[in-house]
C-alpha cells in the first residue's frame, strides 16, 4: 500500500516547539491536504516526510523509495536560461528515463508548444506547470505539493485541478499543503487542519463541514478553522 504517516511527531527549532505531537496516515491513491496559517508547520512536516529534516520525536514513514517520489516545493529550481524541454531533460537523465517521456509530460501540463520557450520567459502560471511536469516525468507513486496554486489566478488554478485529479484517478497518492479552502474544498479527498503545530481536527472535507454546521456555502472550512481557534487561516 502507497502511504505516508506520522505518529506523534515533535519537532523544535532553539525554543521554537513546531510540531506538538502530530499524528496522521494517508490512503492510497488518494489526494491529502493539510490545511494552516503560515507558521503553523506545514512546510517542516513536509521536509521531515522528503527528508530534508529530521524529527525530535515520534516517528514518520513513507512507503516508497526517493525515486518514486515527486516534489513541488516552494522553490521552482528551474533553470532559468534552458527551454521547458531541455530543463526536464536534465531530470530525465538524472532517473534515467526515455526522452520520449518529456514530450509525454509537456503535453499533459499543456506546455508542449512552449517546449523551446526559455523558463525565464513562461508566466507564473506556465512556471508553476513547468515544476509539476518536472515532478511527474519519473512517474511517481507519491507526489508533495507545497501551496501548488499559490498567487495564480482562477482559471490556471482550476487548470492545475484537473491536472491533479487526473495524477490522482491515475493512482498517485498526492499530499499537499494548502492555506486556502477553496483549494482544499476542490481538491482533497481528505483533509488535517494543522494549528500551532496541532492536528486539530481531519476527514473528508464535506464531512467535517457537516460535523460543525458549516455548510451555509459549499463547504465552508474556513467557518470551522474559526469555530476551532477563534481565527481564520489567512
């Protein structure tokens, strides 16, 4: 089973207490999202689960190896200079995969005919498809998605949707982070609501709405952030 999961996870920076005991485990093929205000430890629990961190306590577990995993992360790291194309190629050599699969993944984004445009020439939007294609071309059984649509506008956002819906319906696990509800709403299958390192409440999105008689709008997981801690996620 493809999963990733943590049991009760502390983690400290000098005096600085991060992560307070943070417990939680996805499902296969399935879209995760993990909702909180900035600072609340999103993005460190997303470099202990890559990696690039360690824990203090507790333990966490991903169930596939680093070349089945992909990583869209808050810096894009593309190369500015080299074309679409050739910026995923450097990635193919590196897990060395067919250079058939780079016109392969151009496609899906919807970049193929940007394919010799140079990265420092694509728009925010374009930029943000470019890293996702990146961290798709292995094909990877896990994909982390640190705020994948931060400052894009509407129709690219929902355009980025659909491309993840499609990764997940073709049986990647995707585990994101996210501050905006419409976001997660749209997204996620299930969801963690992170506060001050806490895991305050979790499950499927519609379902905790219900649970808290928030659903005067879609569904309103902003209203049940403030019932929880008296404020918003902004």
């Amino acid at each position: 089973m493809t999963s990733v999961s943590m049991k009760n996870v502390q983690k400290s920076f000098g005096k600085n207490h991060v992560l307070k005991g943070v417990s939680f485990e996805t499902q296969e093929s399935e879209i995760f999202g993990l909702l909180g205000p900035s600072g609340s430890g999103k993005t460190t629990i997303i470099n202990i689960l890559t990696k690039q961190l360690g824990v203090d306590d507790g333990e966490c577990y991903v169930s596939v190896g680093s070349n089945e995993i992909g990583l869209m992360l808050e810096h894009d790291g593309l190369f500015a200079r080299l074309s679409c194309a050739d910026n995923l190629h450097v990635f193919r050599e590196i897990y060395g995969m067919p250079r058939k699969n780079v016109d392969e993944v151009l496609k899906k984004v919807g970049l193929y005919e940007a394919k010799k445009t140079g990265a420092d020439k694509l728009s925010k939007g374009m930029r943000q498809r470019l890293v996702i294609a990146r961290a798709i071309l292995h094909k990877p059984k896990i994909l982390f998605l640190d705020e994948p649509t931060s400052a894009l506008d509407p129709v690219t956002a929902r355009g980025i949707y659909k491309l993840i819906h499609e990764l997940r319906d073709g049986g990647s696990t995707i585990f994101l982070t996210t501050h905006n509800m419409e976001e997660a709403t749209n997204l996620c299958d299930r969801v963690v609501m992170l506060h001050d390192g806490k895991i305050i409440e979790q499950g499927n999105p519609k379902e905790i709405c219900e649970r808290y008689n928030a659903i005067k709008t879609m569904h309103d997981l902003e209203s049940v952030f403030i019932q929880l801690t008296g404020g918003g996620l902004k």
